[in-house]
C-alpha cells in the first residue's frame, strides 16, 4: 500500500497552467510516488507485469469526481511507482478507482498486485 497526497489541480486533465508550471508539479508528484515505493520495496514489495493496480481515492469534499479525470491525474505516481519497481510504466494496467469517503487535504492510497 502507498499513500501518495491528492495531485495538484494542474495535473488533472482540466487542470490549467503554465507548462513550466505543470512540469515542475509533475516532477514533484513523481518523486513523491517513487519514494513512497522504494520504501514498499524495502519492505519486499515486488510486483509483476501485467501491473495490476488499484487506487482508492479520498477526496477532499463530497464533490463527485469522474473516474477518467482521476486516471488522468494518475501519470506522474505511475512514473514514480515504475521507476521505483524498475518496470516499464507500459506494463501498467488500467487502475482499478474505488472512491472512499473524503478527507482533509484529500490522499490517493495505491494498491499493487
């Protein structure tokens, strides 16, 4: 299980900005994912290619949320997550989106396997 922070509103797919501005929050959520997952990799994590993957979303308000703006927002951690498990990020399936009840700041919460 890695519990990543709710991406920044500029990685959403409606998301608006500057695309130096986009890059530099991408690269952040990026890192973010893959120290979340090298940390489950101390831990003997390991995973398989297909990559299945499931990613429970907490948002922050009770606001509905579209499934394919939330893979869309997915990108960077699925960089990070790759990178840190040494796989292709092209091995990952499509995520499975459970959506859980919201939360203060909101938290995607990534299972593997």
């Amino acid at each position: 299980m890695i519990e990543l922070p709710f991406p920044a509103k500029i990685l959403w797919p409606n998301g608006r900005g500057h695309h130096m501005a986009k890059h530099r929050a991408f690269q952040k959520h990026k890192m973010w994912a893959y120290g979340a997952a090298k940390a489950a990799t101390d831990r003997g994590a390991v995973i398989s290619t297909p990559v299945q993957w499931t990613v429970t979303v907490y948002p922050k308000t009770r606001n509905a949320i579209d499934d394919d703006n939330i893979r869309g927002s997915l990108k960077a951690y699925q960089d990070g997550i790759a990178q840190a498990f040494g796989v292709d990020d092209k091995n990952f399936a499509a995520p499975r989106i459970v959506v859980g009840n919201p939360v203060k700041g909101g938290l995607f919460v990534v299972t593997l396997g």
